[in-house]
C-alpha cells in the first residue's frame, strides 16, 4: 500500500510534529505532489490516488490532531494551526525536491491549509487543485454560530470496532462513508484506527473533529483570496445550497486566473469516491504547466 513507510516528522507551530509520509517517483520526473487531506481523515487516505502517479515524488501528512499527529496540549483550536501545518510541510517536500515547486492536492480543509500556505509563500507552489475547500465568506460567520449537524454527529460517532474489517464492514454500508472507493475506504480505516488488546480504536478524538467544523467559518482565508498568484483550480461536485459545492464557484471568482470544475455527478467526498479520475484530472493540471 502506498505510504506504508514510518512516518517522518516536521515541525510546525505550537511545537507540533507533523507525520509526513513519502513515496518516491518510479519513474519520469514530474513535479512533486503534496496531498491534504479533509476534516475527520488523514493523509493517508490518498493513497489510492498517489497510486495513479508513479511518475511524481508524493507526500502526505497529518495535520495537527489527524492520524499520527497530536494536537498541542490546550491548543484553542484554530484554523490558522492547519495553515501553519501545510506550511511547513511545504517548505520541507520542496527542500527535499531540490527546490522545485510542489502541486498541491488538497480536499476539503485540506484545500483551505493549501491556500493558507500558498497565500504565505507562493514560491513553494507551481499549482493548486482544491476539492470545495472550507472558505467561507465572512457573512456564514454567523450562521455557524448555531448548532453544527456536523459536529454534533461526530461527537456521537461509535470510537472502537472489533477489528478493521469490522469498521471497514461498518462504514462501507452507510453514508457518509459509503460512497469511498474501496481502496480509500480501506487506507481510511487500516491507518485511522490503531490496535488495542480488544479491537481498533480510532486515532483522531471525535471531540476534536467536532470543533473543526465548528471553527470551520471563523478564519480570515476568504478575505486574502484575490492575492493569491497560484495557479489554482477549484473543483467541487454537485451544488447543494448553503454547502462547500455552493461556495466552491465563488472561491474560483475570487482568485486572479483561476479555473473552476464541476463533478456534478459527484459529492463532497469526490476525490476518494473516484481517485483514479482524480489522479487523471492532477495529471491534466502537471501537463498544462509544463506546456506553458
């Protein structure tokens, strides 16, 4: 399986040690790729998709209380923490490229930790694709100061399974999760819950998923949008009022020279419902780069 290497450490802000995870190209010499990955997941979720371009050095990481990253002790959780995290992991994987800018690769928050980075140092980056990152305009502010679906059935999410083919079984016969990819649904589970005497017990604390969407709204990323200089491609599936898919369209509007794509026959989940088109679709971005 992809990315089943031990994990190295980068250090980031408020003295976190991001799990990062490698896998060198096979052959060609594309530009490097750096995936992110979405609230509730962890890097490693990618794996079937990185599976697709063998021809690109990966990475992969766990932001800050994901998979094998612990959040900081009594860290208020804020988003910028995420932003510090793909930043710094950005900086490393192009270090470890010989200084060649990345494509970014993100879903979901991890589209918005891109951006973030980006938006700091544009030079780590020859690109963006961005599935409906969380970027909210400031006016849903106050929307999301009421009670969060999302967050609430987290919080109410079962924490330990018999074994990973129990959570695997589980998860593959109800949405959300249902509409993965076998293969991501596979990595999701095998490297998300962790062995115990008993069973598999997930890694990631529901109740610190759970304030991740609830400080989804509350960073400043929308208003610093049209300074961004990455090329960047924003993809979203099918609209859905008030959602991601909704504000996907106004993102793209807000970035200079952006380029916006609709999956309307896919959801919020569309990189790891089909990843093989997901990789197809990253190798369109790396060709038209290289063609310019």
């Amino acid at each position: 399986m992809m990315f089943s290497r031990a994990p190295r450490f980068v250090a980031s802000a408020n003295g976190v040690q991001v799990a990062v995870y490698d896998e060198p190209p096979t052959h060609g010499g594309g530009a490097p790729i750096l995936f992110s990955h979405a609230t509730g997941f962890h890097g490693r979720v990618f794996a079937p998709i990185a599976a697709h371009l063998a021809e690109h050095s990966r990475t992969t990481f766990d932001y800050r209380g994901y998979g094998d990253t612990l959040a900081p002790t009594n860290w208020p959780l804020s988003w910028d923490g995420f932003g510090d995290d793909a930043l710094a992991v950005a900086r490393d994987t192009v270090a470890r490229n010989g200084g060649q800018p990345l494509i970014g690769a993100g879903h979901s928050m991890g589209g918005a930790g891109l951006v973030m980075a980006a938006l700091r140092e544009p030079q780590l980056f020859a690109a963006l694709v961005v599935f409906e990152p969380i970027i909210f305009p400031p006016d849903v502010r106050t929307q999301a100061s009421g009670p969060n679906p999302l967050a609430a059935a987290t919080r109410r999410r079962r924490r330990t399974f018999a074994s990973h083919d129990d959570a695997v079984a589980n998860f593959a016969a109800k949405p959300p999760l249902s509409s993965l990819h076998p293969d991501a649904l596979a990595a999701y589970v095998h490297h998300g819950f962790t062995q115990q005497d008993d069973g598999v017990r997930i890694k990631c604390d529901p109740e610190f998923e759970a304030q991740t969407y609830e400080m989804g709204a509350m960073h400043d990323t929308w208003l610093q949008l049209g300074e961004l200089r990455t090329p960047t491609w924003v993809m979203a599936g099918a609209h859905a009022e008030s959602s991601p898919a909704a504000i996907a369209p106004q993102i793209a509007e807000h970035i200079p020279g952006s380029t916006f794509v609709r999956w309307a026959d896919q959801g919020h989940f569309g990189p790891l419902d089909d990843p093989a088109r997901f990789a197809s679709f990253i190798r369109e971005v790396t060709t038209a780069l290289a063609a310019d």
